[in-house]
C-alpha cells in the first residue's frame, strides 16, 4: 500500500477531518488502553515515540503505541484532543513494546503498569542538562597581567581538555575568579561538557583458560549464542566451579557480534567483587542497573541503553524493563534467587519474564545456579532446556563437610542459642587464624516480646504479627508495615515495670552471645536493616574478603554469591526456620537453596570448609541432603512432592489477595468472588480463607489460591472470572498474583 492512499485510508478510519491524523497513545498508568490524539501539522509522531499529552486535568508522558489497545471505542474526532509536544528522547523500541503486551497478559497487570516500570527513569524523559566548562584557547595572545596562579591554571588546562570551572580552580589551587578573570581575557573559553560515554567492554581483554569440564560448558554456550536463535541453558554447578567465568565467554561472544548482554543478579549479589571480576576480564566496569542509582544516572543510563551505547547492563530484575535496541543475550545468575520475584505493583517473575524476553528477541538465555529452582532442574530434565554441567570446584577443593547438631539431644543451655559442638568450632577455627560465619536468617534482637507478670505478647497495632526488638536501635519493629516504637520500660497492658522479656534469637540476641563467648574476637554483624545501602555493604564485604573479621554474623544477606577466602565454618544456627511455614509449597526448596549457599561458603578455595548445623528435625529430608551433600537426592525428593501434588512445574498456581480496612467487607466480598469462580474440570480454586498474616498495615487481608494443570489457560480462566465481579468499593483491593512465591 503506498502511502498517499495509506494516510487516507486512516482518515478515513477515524472519521477525523482530512488532514487531521490520530495516534492511539498508552499512559504509563494502571489503565489497559490506548488513547487516540491528533498529531499537529509538522509534529513527528512515530511508533514508540515519548510525547506530552493533555491527560485528565494534568499534560503527562505517553508513549506513541503502534496500534490500538483496548476496548477501542471510537473517539470523537471533534472531542479528540491534541498532542502537546514531542519528547526529546530515544523512542521505545517495538520489542519493548511486545514484551510488555506479553508480561501484561502473563501477569494481568494493566498494560500501562508494565510500561510505567520501562519508563522509571524521569531524566531521560527531561531536557538535557548541559553542564558548562572551560577549556583553554589554543594560540590566544597572552594576557596583559599574568599572575602565578594565572600561570598556574594555563599550565593544567594546557592539555586542552574541558573541566568544570571547580574542578579546574581546585587543580590550580586557586579560586573561581582566577579562572573567570582569564575567559575575561579570552584566554578560557566557555564550552559545553560531553556527556561521559559509556566505555566499551572489550570481549578479549582478559580470557581464562579453562579446565575440561569447563570447556565443554563454554563451548555449549558459544554454540547457543552463535545459532543465533532462542534457547535456554541451565548453567548448573557448585559454588566455585566457574559458572561466571564460564558465561563471560558466552558474553564475549555476543559482544563481539556487536549486540548488547544483560546480566540480571539478585540485588544483594550485585557487589563490588561481581563488578571488579567482570573488569578484569573486559578491562572496564559494567553499567549497573539497580535501585540505588542517583536519577541523574538513570536517565543517562536508559539513554545509553535505548541508543546502543550500553553494551553490558549488570543488574537487579527491573533492568529486563530497559530498552534494549539489540539485546542478544540474557544471563540470570543465581537463578533460583526468590528476590527475582517481584511482589509489587506488577507481580512478575524476573527469571521468567528473562526467558520470556530471549523468545520474544529469539536470542539465547542462560540461567545459572549451584542450587537450580526445581522449575528449571524439571525444564533441563526434559530437555526442554539445555543442560551444562560444571561438577567440581575449580580450585580442586572439596565441598564442605557438614554435619547436623541435633538440638533434641545436645540442649542448649537457657538464654544461650550456640550449642557447645558450634562453640568448640568456633574456638577452633580462630586459634588456625580462619573465620568463621554464623548464619540466622532473622533481623533484629527477639522475634517476640512478653511480659513476665501478664503474659501479654507485644504485637503491632496495626498488623498481625509480633513487634521485633531491635536492641541496637532500642526499638520494637513491625516486618511487615515499619511500626516502630521505643522500647517500652513496663508492660504496656499491667504496667508492671521491668517485666518484659525478649523470647528467640535474632541476629542481634547471637552477636551478644558471641561478644560474650569470645571477648578478643573481631565480629562483623551483617543485616540489612542496619547496613544503610550497597556502598556501605560493599565496603564490609570487602573488609571480610580482607580478613580483617574473624566471625562474621549475618542474615541471607551473607548467603549470596560472596567469596571469601578466609572462611572455613558455617554455623546454622536456627536449620528449621525456613521449614514452618506449611503452605508455602516452596519452603523446603528455599530452605535446602539457602542452607546449601551458606554452608558452601565455607573453604572455596585453599582447605575443606566445615558445616555445622542446629536442628531439631535433623530426619527431614532437606536436613539429610545438606548434611550428605547430596543435591540430587533433594532434587528427586522435591520434584516426586511436586509431581504429587500438582504443584509448580506440574501445575500453576495463582494467588487473589482481598483487602479492605473493613473486617467484615473483606469476608464478604472474598466469598462473593470465590462463589462467582467459573465452573472448571480441570482448575480448582482453594479457599477463601483468612490470610496467615490476616492484617497488614491496617488492611484485612483473605486469600484465595487457583491450581491449574500446566496445559490449562489460567489468564483466560481468570479474565473471565474477573469479567463477572461487580464494581467494588473504592477501599477493596484485588491482587492477582500469578505464579506466587509468597503465601502470607
Ligand atoms: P561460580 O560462579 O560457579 O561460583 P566462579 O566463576 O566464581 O564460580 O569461580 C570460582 C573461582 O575460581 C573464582 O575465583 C574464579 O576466578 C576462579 N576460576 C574459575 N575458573 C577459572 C579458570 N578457568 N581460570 C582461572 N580462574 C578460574
Ligand atoms: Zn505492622
């Protein structure tokens, strides 16, 4: 179709006065459709084009899509409303654009929500910010009065280069005016800042040479990269054996082929160590992509990556939301990671929504994990992804040998939470000059605190769950909502003064064991609530990597994709944690993943490391694999569980979440809507029931659990069940939570 007829042909579909074009327009807003706009005579309007738009009573960012989305009811073409102005920034490219329908209709988020989460970076949408400099002009007469300081800044900005007038007058040692009295003179010109580029990684900087196994593991992944089509390889091997070293060739090599690489970490991974390896191996730092970046930063990083000039993003997940113009590989390490999860807003899996992403841009993806979810061990399984082994570490180094305290029989003396056995360790460990590492997932000081006299438990007031003593910051916390209050001096119900007492360890409660047990020992305590960011968290790695602890005290924050050399034991302190919440079908999994890395960060790479850990269940069967060492023996225990019970991969869960600031509504209305659940053979729906955490932030909460086998349409099921539920009141609030990781 040529275009004079083609540009009719649309007139004429809207109705709209000759000459006058619409373009359906997407809001990043929680709406699931597009919006027609005339384009001005002149304007440029293309698909994926950023523009202002008159919307409601505000002008906000849109995004021009490339066709209609939603109910598409013709607009009046004499009510339609123009676009404001274009927006000076790279458009998004059609991909985005497809992702985002595909995670929109996976997740049942509202279209405009996932592109919202494209879009989170405000800078790049605002005009340049030039920043002025100075630079020195070449062959100027010199200046009437030269001056020592004069003589002195002429002598730094000799090399001609263009620096902020600070910059330049702190070099010299001198003040601003200096510098102004010589562009007076004309000797300093006034020129804009480039923009800093992007370095570019150079695939061959810095190449390993690999062992056997490794080889094949690299040549596999090669091979993925240079069929130049979708794939996934499940890159499966213990901590240490060079499951990194192993992917930088895979990223090499599409570097080389001139396309961009994301690797996706979870957040806590993304340390000084990860960045400083891939250095040494491309010869610059990656772009980051996390939570922490300054705004100024992101726009200029979504710039970068929008036009091609990022080749390399190293991030947490909400960096799969970039936009990409020639991604070609996808690595998500620690794959079996649940902070891929994402539990807000959109609740999206970010290893999934990776895999989902290589299909859509029919490039390679490569999950890689000593502890694989059994999602993907079931998917390399059957072969339909690609299986790469790594069986050994690199260093030769034996895996840890662990064993478990079985608390039933060697008790812990009262108040105490380190039995003698991890004691005894400990010393140990010291006296050969090595580090030792507790482990307790669990912040704070007490999990719990009650009065002695009435018996009374501290609870927040507007959540269930327990205040949690945070005896640093002399407060008692909510988990779940962020209440806080200063630690009470007497009961708050019988006023009884001094009656309250802290019951259960937090990582606090074992730090003050510790300071106790051994007074000359260097302790380093890491949880998240008390380290304020990654700058900080990268800097107390570094000093453990560096041997100047000697134990090391932490929540999971310290189970994750760390190295350190001097760590010889592990100590679980509490090995059952993970194991009590019963109807989260994924608790043993996340247990047996989490006690695997803690212990496998013991001796990785000089002498066998030792695991030690308390239990009570020391015959649960996620006990017996750590303890044997024996992944596969979970792994056929698991996937027979989850084959049992149609769990997922097998079947496919989604959760409903119904709340309201009303007890009763909230019952009301989850029953209306599990009531109104369409009849279906094959999809069962649980529930309602009350949540496990009943109240959150003041909201009453009740849930409701969908089971689906694996070949049935669960987003269909649930549109159409979602097509039969009333308008509901403004306070109510429905959560689809597909594929869920939390059951609370
Ligand atoms: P993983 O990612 O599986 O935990 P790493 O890639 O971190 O393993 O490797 C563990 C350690 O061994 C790292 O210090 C790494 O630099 C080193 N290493 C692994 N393979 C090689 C190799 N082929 N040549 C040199 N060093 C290697
Ligand atoms: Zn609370």
């Amino acid at each position: 179709m040529n275009a004079p007829l083609d540009s009719l042909l649309e007139i004429l579909d809207n109705g709209a006065t000759p000459g006058a074009r619409s373009v359906p327009v997407l809001m990043p807003v929680a709406l699931d459709q597009t919006y027609d706009y005339l384009v001005p005579e002149g304007m440029e309007a293309g698909p994926g084009s950023f523009v202002l738009v008159p919307f409601g009573p505000q002008t906000r960012i849109g995004i021009v899509w490339d066709g209609p989305r939603g109910d598409g009811k013709p607009v009046d073409p004499k009510k339609m409303k123009a676009l404001t102005s274009g927006i000076d920034a790279p458009p998004l490219p059609e991909i985005s654009m497809r992702f985002a329908e595909w995670v929109a209709r996976y997740t049942l988020a509202p279209l405009g929500m996932v592109v919202r989460m494209m879009m989170s970076a405000d800078t790049a949408f605002e005009p340049p910010k030039h920043r002025f400099g100075v630079a020195i002009v070449e062959g100027a007469a010199p200046p009437p009065k030269i001056t020592p300081a004069r003589t002195r800044v002429l002598d730094v900005a000799a090399d001609g280069l263009v620096r902020a007038k600070s910059d330049l007058a702190e070099l010299a040692g001198c003040s601003t005016g200096v510098i102004d009295g010589l562009a007076a003179a004309g000797m300093l010109v006034e020129v804009a800042i480039p923009e800093r580029v992007f370095p570019r990684p150079n695939p061959a900087h810095a190449t390993a040479t690999f062992t056997a196994d490794q080889t094949r593991a690299v040549d596999s992944l090669k091979s993925a990269v240079d069929a130049q089509n979708f794939s996934v390889t499940l890159l499966d091997g213990v901590t240490g054996s060079g499951k990194t070293e192993v992917y930088f060739e895979a990223v090499a090599r599409v570097l080389e082929a001139g396309q961009q690489t994301l690797i996706l970490l979870p957040e806590i991974a993304l340390t000084s160590q990860f960045l400083d390896r891939f250095e040494r191996r491309f010869g610059v730092r990656p772009v980051e992509w996390h939570s922490a970046l300054r705004p100024a930063e992101r726009g200029r990083i979504w710039k970068g990556v929008a036009r091609g000039d990022v080749r390399c993003v190293v991030g947490a997940r909400s960096a799969l939301f970039l936009p990409f113009c020639q991604l070609g590989l996808i690595v998500v390490d620690e794959e079996h990671d649940q902070g891929f999860k994402q539990d807000d807003r959109v609740h999206y899996q970010g290893r999934d929504m990776a895999v989902v992403r290589g299909s859509l841009g029919k490039f390679p993806v490569v999950l890689a994990s000593a502890t694989p979810s059994i999602e993907s061990h079931v998917n390399a399984l059957i072969g339909r992804y690609r299986h790469a082994v790594l069986p050994g570490r690199f260093s030769g180094v034996e895996m840890p040998d662990v064993s478990a305290i079985d608390l039933r029989s060697e008790k812990l003396e009262p108040g105490k939470w380190l039995s003698q056995r991890l004691v005894q360790g400990i010393t140990e460990t010291i006296e050969k000059g090595q580090q030792s590492l507790l482990f307790l997932n669990r912040r704070g000081y007490a999990p719990l605190t009650l009065c002695r006299s009435c018996g009374h438990r501290l609870e927040c007031p507007q959540c269930t769950a327990w205040l949690v003593e945070h005896r640093f910051k002399k407060k008692l916390t909510c988990h779940h909502c962020g209440f806080s209050l200063a630690l009470p001096e007497k009961c708050p119900k019988c006023a009884t003064p001094g009656s309250l007492v802290a019951c259960g360890p937090g990582v606090e409660r074992v730090q003050e064991e510790v300071a106790e047990r051994f007074p000359d020992a260097r302790v380093a305590l890491l949880s998240s609530d008390l380290i304020p960011g990654l700058t900080e968290m990268r800097e107390i790695i570094r000093s453990i990597e560096a041997r100047e602890f000697d134990i090391i005290i932490g929540t999971q924050i310290v189970a994750k994709g760390h190295n350190f050399p001097g760590l010889a034991l592990v100590g679980v302190v509490d090995g059952d944690l993970g194991l009590a919440h019963g109807a989260d079908p994924r608790a043993a999994e996340r247990t047996f993943q989490l006690l695997h890395q803690v212990t496998g960060r013991a001796g990785r790479t000089s002498f066998v490391g030792r695991g030690l850990v308390q239990t009570y269940a020391p015959e649960h069967p996620v006990m017996q694999a750590i303890v044997a060492g024996d992944r596969d023996a979970f792994l056929n225990y698991e996937v027979r569980t989850r084959q049992a019970g149609l769990l997922p991969p097998y079947g496919r869960l989604a959760a409903i979440i119904i709340s309201s600031r009303d007890k009763a509504l909230t019952e009301t209305v989850a029953r209306d809507i599990a009531r109104r659940a369409p009849q279906s053979d094959a999809i069962s729906v649980l529930g309602p029931s009350e949540a496990p955490i009943s109240v959150v932030r003041g909201r009453y909460r009740w849930r409701l659990l969908v089971k689906a086998p694996r070949d049935v349409d669960l987003q269909g099921y649930l549109r159409a069940w979602a097509g039969t539920i009333p308008k509901l009141k403004s306070d109510v609030r429905i959560t689809v939570d597909i594929d869920p990781y939390n059951f609370l």
